[in-house]
C-alpha cells in the first residue's frame, strides 16, 4: 500500500490530538460521556494513524500480547481490594464516608485500565492483520 | 425532529448503494461513511456513548481491516529457490527474464498483483499460521529445467500449464494439498 505524501502530514498534524482526546475521555469517564471502552477505541485509531506514519514501527507484538493478559488480572485485582478495606467484594475500596473526589479516584484508576486493556486488543486485532501477509 | 427523519432517509440510500455497488473499495468508504451517519442519529437519539464508540471503530477500524482484506487478495506470491543472479527472474531495465515475463503477463491478464519471494520457505510465516505460497520455482539440478510448483486445487495453475506447454526449459507440476513443497 503506498499511501500519499499529503495523509502522511496530516496523519502527523492529528496524531498528538488524538491521543489527547483519547486520554480525556477515558479519565473523565465518571463525568461526561465515554469512559474506558470508547476511549480505548480512540487511542487504538490514534495508532492506526501511527502505521500511516511509520510503518515500521510495531515491531514486538508479544509484547503488546502480554501487556493485554496482564492488564485483565491487573482489573480483577484492583476491583476486588475492596475485599480486603471494607469486607465486600466488587466495590469501591475508599470508606463510604469520604468526600466524592476521593471516592472517583476508584472509576478513574478502573477506567484507564480498562482503556489500555482496548487499546491493546484492537490495535492487535488489526496488527496481526497487516502483519500476516509481510 | 426534522434532522433525525433525514439522516435515517439517507441511511436507507446509503445502504442500497453498499449493496448493489461492484467496486469493493467504493463500498468500504460508503460503509464508514454510514457508520458516521449512524453515530449523528445515536447523538441526536440522546446516546452520547453509542456515538463515540460507534465513531472510532464503525467508520475507522472496521473499513481499515476490510480494505488489508482487499489488497491482500489481490497478491500473487511466488517464492523463488533460484539464485539471484540467475537470469529467468532476473526485471532490470536492460533485460527481462523469461520467467518473470511470463508471470507479469500472467497475473497482468487476471489482474492481479505479482510479489517475488527470494528465500527459504520457513522465514515467510504470518503469525497465527504460515503463509499461503501460490507459486514455488526451483531449478532442476539433472536437466537444468525450470520447474513451477503449485496447488493441484488451484484453477490458475492449469491455465499456466496450458501456457507453458509449448516451452522445453519451464515444467509445471502440481501438488496435493496437504503436501510439502520441499
């Protein structure tokens, strides 16, 4: 696939933004619309643009493989610290009576991860794909 | 109220022209262009979610996989065992091999796209399951023909024996699926 020098520019110019907006609506996730999945969706086409870039630049997808297995038991983790602070299981692990900021920080911490754990599935879903017949 | 009535009208118009469109390339950019529509009727219908998701993967990462699908198809891989310098292969803009004459023409008249391989069979694997070798040249070493290896299954690989029935240097043979090249 020969791609134009023109996309190439543009794809330069679009790419910092993208990344942005994909960080912002995976943080703010408990505020506006969006949240983990839809953010990890957006940061998957930012590296979609990446291979208009450089194609070259993935290289190591075992890598990527292994971030994604971790990134699940690394969520189950997280979600269920609650077990050990106040005696549930699947909730947040601040005390109920601490102020709404601090209580946030929980859906926060759980959204980006699960925006990397999409990321990282998508980006391999299509990387395998170009990657296949080299 | 207007504008939703409008977008789903030309959601129906879009999706005729997906269908009964013949070009492949024209379909996937309506389709993502569709899925953009999509994702203003979901903001308009009060689903903000919907529509970001619907963006990002309905109109950039599905058509992106579809159109790798298309290129793909359109290859035909042939893999080389002959040295470099021997000339049957040889695409200079001095002199044209033989064999890399016949193939141009060949996959020219079915419109498809020739990629030449120089090198072992192990090092050209994908990731999940090896590579699909339309075509394998190898010299034999008794009488110095040039010998085309292929798929028995494979329909272009008659037309190419039909060809190549007349020349003494080229024989063409074909294999069982299932079977190794070597």
């Amino acid at each position: 696939m020969k791609t134009s020098q023109i996309l190439i520019c543009i794809s330069r110019v679009l790419f910092p933004f993208i990344v942005l907006y994909g960080f912002y609506i995976t943080i703010n996730g408990h505020l506006t619309p969006g949240g983990g999945f839809q953010g990890g969706a957006i940061l998957a086409t930012a590296v979609l643009l990446s291979y208009f870039i450089q194609p070259e630049k993935i290289r190591n997808l075992n890598l990527l493989i292994k971030l994604e297995k971790y990134m699940f038991i690394v969520i189950l983790i997280v979600s269920s610290i609650s077990l050990f602070t106040r005696g549930e299981i699947f909730t947040n692990f601040l005390p109920i009576n601490s102020s709404i900021n601090l209580k946030s920080l929980f859906l926060t911490i759980l959204n980006l991860f699960i925006g990397i754990k999409v990321s990282t599935g998508l980006v391999l879903v299509f990387s395998t794909f170009i990657e296949e017949g080299k | 109220m207007i504008i939703i009535y409008m977008l789903q009208i030309l959601l129906i118009f879009l999706s005729i022209y997906i269908i009964s469109s013949k070009n492949n390339l024209k379909a996937i950019i309506f389709f993502s262009i569709f899925s953009l529509v999509t994702a203003s009727l979901y903001y308009f219908l009060k689903a903000p979610d919907l529509a970001l998701a619907e963006v990002a993967i309905g109109s950039a990462i599905t058509p992106l996989i579809y159109i790798i699908a298309i290129s793909k198809q359109r290859e035909f891989l042939v893999v080389s065992h002959i040295s470099k310098r021997d000339s049957f292969l040889l695409n200079t803009k001095d002199t044209v091999g033989k064999g890399y004459k016949l193939l141009d023409d060949f996959t020219k008249h079915y419109n498809l796209k020739l990629v030449i391989n120089h090198g072992k069979y192990d090092e050209l694997k994908g990731i999940f399951r090896s590579r699909n070798i339309d075509l394998v040249i190898e010299k034999s070493k008794k009488n110095g023909r040039y010998i085309l290896k292929g798929k028995k299954t494979s329909i272009l690989m008659n037309k190419l024996a039909q060809l190549t029935i007349t020349d003494d240097d080229i024989e063409v043979i074909t294999i069982e699926e299932g079977e190794i090249y070597d």
